[in-house]
C-alpha cells in the first residue's frame, strides 16, 4: 500500500486566509485520498 504525506507549512498561522482543518481534508478527499486525516502541532 502506497502512503502520501504532505507537509504544509505556513498554513492557518497569521489568522489572514484561514482554512479549517475540514475543509482541506474534503479538498484531500475531494482528490481521490483515501483515510485522510490532518495533524495541527501545538506550541
């Protein structure tokens, strides 16, 4: 089984153009992924 990772960086963090976690995971599936899930890293 193939496995993606996609790694994003600068997203959500000046408050400006935000995306809520749901909406890029739809996107994601939207695309033909399967079992997508998103990981917000906490200070």
């Amino acid at each position: 089984m193939k496995r993606h990772i996609a790694l994003l960086r600068g997203i959500n963090i000046s408050g400006k153009n935000k995306i809520p976690m749901v909406e890029l995971k739809s996107c994601f599936i939207e695309l033909g992924y399967i079992d997508v899930f998103t990981y917000l890293k906490g200070k």
